[in-house]
C-alpha cells in the first residue's frame, strides 16, 4: 500500500495522459443532468468531480451509490458509470437499469464485466489500467476520467489539467515533509476514535480519509461537514471523551463565517476530546490543496495501520460479504 500511495502523482500524471486520448463516439445531443454510478473508492471520484465543477458545470452532476436509480434519471440524462475493477455487483445492476432507460452510459474502468456489457452494447468507456492491487488507490483514475468526460462532452473547460499536474508537482515535492506529518499524527490517533471534521466544499476530503481509515487502519472513525453538524452532531460534545480524537481540515477555499464557526466549534470540542487536530492544505487551487489533503490523509492512514500493526492492503471482510451474497443468488 505505501507503494501505491507513494506513486500516487505519477498516477495523476498517467491519467491525464489517457484523458488526452479520450474520444467520445456516442456524443448525446442533450444533457440535462449527469449521473455518476459508483462505490466505494471508484464512487467517491465523483464526489470530487461534482464539488469542483459545482461552479461551472450547467448541469447538475449527481452521485449515486447503491442499487437504486432515481426516476429523474432518462433519455436527457448522461451517465458515467465507474467500476475499477469492473465487476461491482451494485453499479452492473445500475448499468442495467440505465440501459433499460435508454439513457446514454460513458464507462469508466479497468475492465471486468462492465467492459465487455460496454463494448457489446456500444457505448463509450475510458479504459484505465487494471494492475492496481487496490481499487481504492486508484482515485487519480477516477477523478481525471471523469473530468475528462465532463470535457468531452463540452459542459467543461479544460481548467482541472493545469490544475492536477500541478497538485502531482506538489505531491512529489512535498512527500517527504507529507509522510514525516503523517508519521506523526498517526502516533497521536492509535487507540483513539477518529472523528473527522471538513468545512463545506471540502466533505469529499473528509469522506475519503474516513474510508482510508477504515480500510487501511482496519479501524472505525466518523466525519461530519460544517455548517451542518453545526445543527446536530455538535450538541453531542456534551461531555468529555477520553477515546476521541477530532481532526480538522482547512483549506484556503472556506469560507470567512465557516472559518469562524470552524474555530468555535474546535474550542468546544478542545475541552471534550483527548486531542485536537488541525490540518492545512496547501497549494494554489482548490483542487490542488483538495488533493493535497487527500495524500496527506492516506499517508495517515497507512502510518496508522503499521502503528496498529494490520496489513493495509487486506480486506477480507469484504471478501467474505461477496461470497456470501454470491450464496444468495
């Protein structure tokens, strides 16, 4: 896993050297929403993609997770359909519905199942490639894809390419002084529930660490976004904690009354907590300091895997759930 994750820019790089090459030969004449099917860490590309392009796409860009296809979703609509590995049991039955709908699918894969549904039907796909061992550090693959779609299909500029290549700059430049940080606050969160926190604009940010957490670290955590948890989840920090931690990210893109609500809130739960973290982006975009964030928080993760001395890349409970549904057939 931390060879993966350190290769990481390289990926980014890679991506969008396939982006380039993208042609789309079923080009809809009209798009009124995208939607984006996918899980996991081929699902969460989308919530990074629907968050930059929030300010610049004319079309709703929608995530969807799980089995069911909203009744909006027809003929107008454009969906991507992401799959690392291809054989997602809950977006090859989206795909599916899709098809049946008649709506126009773009693929985005490695291979597998969805692939061959793809190319047998006539649709397009951005093919990726499928030596990863984990689909969850393939995330440069599914950001760039999909924003190499949105491009093609005309609803955005080509803004993100300067943009990514720069963040993989940085990346690569920074990773000695990422991993030293990552080290470190590793240290300060074994043995602790890891409640994480992201101002609004950066909520992709907070998922993702919470899902590295979970899936390298083999541990729990939770994330809530401000100004919403502001409303709810805060009145919570009623008592004090031993066994939590809070983490913060901020970047230069929140808001001034979010930044304020942010220092509020981190002072109540200063006196709740076990400990308190803040941490900063950097770089000189959104998506720049999004991703830094990103590599940041994985490098967390795999630190605290080795400091709670599991395997990062194994995911056997995962495994264990295929087959048993696979019984279920």
């Amino acid at each position: 896993m931390d060879k993966m994750i350190a290769r990481f820019p390289d990926q980014l790089r890679e991506a969008i050297q396939i982006g380039e090459k993208l042609e789309l030969q079923q080009h809809p004449n009209e798009i009124h929403q995208i939607y984006v099917a996918g899980m996991g860490g081929s699902g969460i590309g989308g919530d990074f993609v629907a968050e930059w392009v929030l300010d610049r796409c004319p079309v709703p860009v929608f995530v969807g997770k799980g089995y069911r296809l909203p009744r909006w979703v027809g003929p107008t609509t454009t969906a991507i359909v992401s799959s690392y590995s291809g054989n997602t049991e809950e977006t090859l039955s989206v795909y599916e519905q899709l098809k049946a709908r008649k709506v126009p699918v773009i693929g985005l894969t490695s291979g597998g199942a969805l692939i061959q549904n793809i190319n047998k039907d006539g649709f397009d796909a951005l093919q990726v490639p499928g030596n990863w061992a984990s689909p969850r550090a393939c995330l440069g693959y599914s950001i760039v894809g999909q924003l190499y779609i949105l491009h093609r299909l005309g609803l955005v500029d080509d803004f993100f390419k300067k943009q990514i290549l720069d963040a993989a700059d940085l990346l690569e430049n920074q990773m000695d002084t990422i991993r030293e940080e990552a080290r470190h606050i590793a240290s300060r969160l074994k043995g602790k529930f890891i409640m994480i926190y992201a101002i609004e604009g950066m909520e992709p940010v907070a998922l993702r660490f919470r899902q590295q957490i979970n899936e390298n670290a083999k541990t729990r955590a939770a994330y809530y976004v401000i100004p919403e948890m502001n409303h709810n989840e805060l009145v919570g920090w009623k008592h004090e904690d031993p066994h939590l931690v809070s983490v913060h990210f901020l970047s230069d893109y929140d808001s001034e009354r979010n930044r304020i609500r942010q220092a509020i809130t981190q002072e109540i739960m200063e006196e709740k907590a076990s400990d308190v973290l803040q941490l900063r982006a950097k770089g000189s975009s959104k998506i720049e300091q999004s991703l830094y964030l990103v590599y940041l928080g994985d490098w967390i993760s795999w630190y605290l895997a080795m400091e709670r001395g599991v395997d990062a890349i194994e995911v056997d409970v995962i495994d264990y759930l295929k087959g048993a549904l696979a019984k279920e057939n």
